[in-house]
C-alpha cells in the first residue's frame, strides 16, 4: 500500500485532501522529461500503395516489438 493510500486509511487525510494530492502528484509526473528507448528497426511484411505509402499488414507484427523491449 502506498504511503498515501496508508494516510487515507488512517484518517488522516480527507477524501477532498486525496484527490488533491493524487491530482498533483499526476501533474508533477507530466511535468518531468520523459526518457525515451533508442528507436529500433523491426522486419515487417508491408503491402506498398504507391511510391511513398505503406501498410502493415499484421499489426500484432509491428507492436510485438514493443512487447519485446521491456
């Protein structure tokens, strides 16, 4: 259990008190740079619509790469 979950529990904070305190700690997270994975090259099979265009043909293909990452 969370230490904020934990005052809550115990009285110690006040539903509006929580709320607050949850809102926040969501909104510093926002605030902080995100650190983003190097990009990575995937084989997967396209079907080319012209010269510049392209589609996926299997998506779970191209999101099992994510998957993979962590």
């Amino acid at each position: 259990m969370t230490p904020l979950a934990e005052k809550y529990q115990a009285g110690e904070l006040s539903n509006e008190q929580l709320v607050n305190e949850l809102i926040n700690g969501v909104a510093k997270r926002y605030r902080e740079p995100v650190e983003l994975l190097p990009a990575k090259t995937v084989p997967v099979h396209v079907v080319r619509n012209g010269e510049k265009d392209y589609e996926v043909l299997t998506q779970d293909e191209y999101l099992l790469t994510f998957a993979q990452q962590s």
